[in-house]
C-alpha cells in the first residue's frame, strides 16, 4: 500500500496541560487539539530559528480543538475562535503544553528547541 501525499493537512491530537496548583504540584488535563501539518521546511526553519516564539508557531499550526477542551470560569465551552485561541495562548503553560504537543506530534517523539 502506498502512502497517500497531501498537499493540505490537519490531524487531531492529544495534549497534557500541566497546571501549577498550591503547594508544589501539578494538576494534569488530557485535551485534544488541532493541528495544520507544516512543509518539512517550515518546520526547518522553526527549528533553526531561536528567535521563533511558541505564539507564532501557534498562530500558522493551532487550527481548532474539541468541543469540551477549554472552558471559562462559569464552566462554558470555549468554541474554537480567533478571540477563544488568543485567550487559550494567553496562559504559559498551556502554550507551552500545545508546542510541546505539536512538537512531539510532527517527531513521533519529543524534540526539544534551542530556546
């Protein structure tokens, strides 16, 4: 069987946000993202450029997630859109968490970046 090339890509993929708690410790969510697929290029030139910052890898790659991944305060869903994405970049490690996510997904392991 041959492997199917596509010019446009996205896939689903899971992530774990780490969440800073009192006293230490880390409260873990499982959420689901969607990511673009990159040319092998623009992934090189992420890489190679220390001055790349998670946002902008963020705004090419991050391009929905599911339904009850994010929530506001009150416990409503936070549909994917560009103020919702802004909101969700916003918290460090979530950001963190979704490039540690995309990384890994595009790697089939995790990678790590020179800054």
């Amino acid at each position: 069987m041959a492997f199917i090339i596509k010019k446009d890509k996205s896939y689903t993929w899971p992530i774990t946000i780490s969440e800073p708690v009192d006293g230490g410790g880390f409260n873990d969510q499982k959420v689901r993202v969607k990511f673009k697929m990159l040319s092998q290029s623009r992934i090189d030139e992420i890489i190679k450029d220390e001055a790349e910052q998670d946002a902008d890898i963020l705004s090419d790659v991050l391009i929905g997630w599911d339904d009850e991944a994010f929530k506001d305060e009150n416990g409503n869903s936070l549909a994917y859109n560009a103020d919702n994405k802004d909101l969700v970049l916003s918290v460090p490690f979530v950001r963190g968490a979704l490039v540690k996510g995309f990384f890994a997904s595009i790697a089939g392991k995790e990678i790590k970046r020179k800054n």
